[in-house]
C-alpha cells in the first residue's frame, strides 16, 4: 500500500487536544500486515508522553503546533541511549521528519507554549508496493514521502526558497544508516547524484517552497 503523509498547510488543531497527553493508536489508516500501528498524542503546553513501544527501523513524526515559542520534540529512549530530535522550531508548525529508531521504549519531551498534535508512524512496504523512480515532489514545510524503490546510481534535483536547512535524506527500510542526499542552507538550486538500493523513504526539512526530483 503506498503511502504520501504531509500534514497540509493551514490546517488547523482539534480543540479537544487540549489537555490529553496519552498514547492512542489511530484506526484512520489502513496498514500493511507488518507495519506497526500508528501512535497519536495530542496536548498543549510543556509536556511529557507516556511511555510507549517502536519496533525500530524507519520511524515518521507528523506534528503541529499553535503557538509563538520555541516548539522542541525529543523522543527518549528509557534505557539512557541519545535522545533524537524530531523538531526544532519557533511559533505555528505544520510539518514532519523522520529518523531510524532502534527498537525499544520511548517517550516524547515536548517543549511548547500552545495546542499540538503528534502522529508517530512506522511505514513498512514491499518492492511491489513501493513506487519506482522517477519521483517529483514539493511543498512549503518540512514533509516524507514513499515507500520508493532505489536501483543503484541516480541522480537529484533540489530547490529552496526559504532562509534555514534544506536537507534531504532517504530512510533505508532495511539498514542503519540514512543516505543524505543535499545538505543545504538558505536559497538553492542545484543537482547531485546518489548511489542507493533497495526501499527507503525520503525526508525533506525546509522552511520555505521546495522541490525535488530524483531518477
């Protein structure tokens, strides 16, 4: 089943977040047999998360955020390893991220001053299911996309608009390590090859229109 997840711009937070900093999982979405279900958490303000379970591999974050400060989400492993940052940001937010989670117990450290919303997801897919390159994309936020399939060699094209981080990367659906694909700063335009095989899923931050294409 493939699957595109941006949350789209100017949408707005459910009034009846406030206040619920459990863990839910969410029946909206058809998943694949051994695709993990997703995990909602909704709240307002400073909060920290109930404890919760990922298998580990590709892990998504979809978030936002009503409010004028800083708006920080951490997910904490509870054995002691590193946090991970899944967002860094000033006021209203509406976007996503991505990283590779080791299996185990989480919980989420969330700095905010207003209303928000996380999804957590942990996309899994077949070669069949995913799509193949050519792929174009764009949007204004910090978005994912896939499942893809890579073959090897191929090249990317990348613009930018905005002031902050144009980073692109691709999750492996079976490895460790992410491939980074541009790492950029500010206005770009520019190409670059990549050298990648199998299924991944692409992440892209930004903080202005972008796009991007990869064959």
């Amino acid at each position: 089943m493939h699957r595109r997840h941006y949350l789209a711009a100017g949408s707005g937070l459910i009034p009846s977040i406030v206040g619920s900093t459990g863990v839910t999982a969410s029946s909206e979405r058809k998943s694949l047999q051994d695709e993990p279900e997703p995990l909602e958490f909704e709240g307002s303000g400073a909060t920290v998360s109930d404890e919760f379970e990922l298998e580990g591999g590709v892990t998504i974050a979809e978030t936002a955020h009503d409010g004028e400060s800083n708006f920080i989400v951490e997910l904490i492993p509870t054995d002691g390893d590193l946090s991970e940052l899944l967002v860094n940001v000033v006021g209203d937010f509406d976007g996503a991220s991505g990283v590779l989670a080791e299996a185990g117990t989480y919980l989420l450290d969330i700095d905010a001053d207003g209303a928000w919303e996380l999804e957590i997801l942990q996309p899994r897919a077949t070669e069949e299911e995913a799509d193949t390159l050519p792929v174009e994309l764009e949007c204004e936020e910090p978005a994912w996309d896939g499942p893809f399939l890579f073959e090897g060699l191929g090249q990317a094209n990348g613009t930018h608009e905005g002031s902050g981080n144009f980073i692109v990367e691709v999750l492996p659906q079976d490895g460790q390590f992410s491939d980074l694909v541009f790492n950029e700063i500010g206005q770009f335009e520019g190409e670059t090859t990549f050298d990648i095989d199998g299924i991944g899923y692409v992440t892209i931050e930004a903080d202005g229109p972008w796009s991007l294409t990869m064959e």
